[in-house]
C-alpha cells in the first residue's frame, strides 16, 4: 500500500509553556521526543521539530502512514497530547513535491 503524508501542529496549552514550564513538563516533553524517535525509526514520521519563538511555540509533524486514520492515531497517542500539555491546533494531508 501506498505512503501518504499528514502534517500536524500541535501547540502548547497554556502560553508560557516555554518561560515557566512546570516540574513534569520537561519529563513529559523527554517521552514526547522518544516517543517521535520511536515512530522515525519505524518509517512513520517524515519529519518533526520545534518552533524557535518562545512567544508563540508550536511543534510541526509530518506523519508518512498508510491511512490518515493511522496518522491521526499516532498524533493523538504522542504523550505531550495525551497528558493535556499539548493540543493538535491543526491536522490534514498533505502532498509533499519537494524534498531534499
């Protein structure tokens, strides 16, 4: 079956997520990243990282699965937006016809 390519934003639930984090934030962010690592390392994340303005943060996911059921899974499964920490602002398929 076919890949196909889905890209999130998932932003933090309150605004000063990155100048005041709480004590379980960082360790909920660490599972955040191991568990992206995890889905790289299986073939079902293209791409995923942090924006870099503390006023306004917001992490991009590229999903690349079979369904778009199966990407919206995977998203919903990720820690930081299990735990309410993070909230998807932004979900849909995408085509991507340019990559390095």
């Amino acid at each position: 079956m076919e890949k196909n390519h889905y890209y999130a934003i998932i932003q933090p639930t309150r605004k000063d997520f990155i100048t005041n984090p709480k004590d379980e934030d960082n360790q909920i962010m660490s599972d955040h990243f191991l568990y992206l690592k995890k889905l790289f390392e299986q073939g079902k994340l293209y791409l995923a990282g942090p924006t870099l303005i503390e006023t306004d943060p917001f992490g991009l996911v590229i999903f690349e699965t079979e369904t778009e059921s199966e990407a919206r899974e995977l998203l919903e499964s990720d820690p930081s937006v299990k735990l309410g920490i993070q909230k998807i602002a932004d979900f849909r398929p995408i085509r991507i016809s340019l990559s390095k």
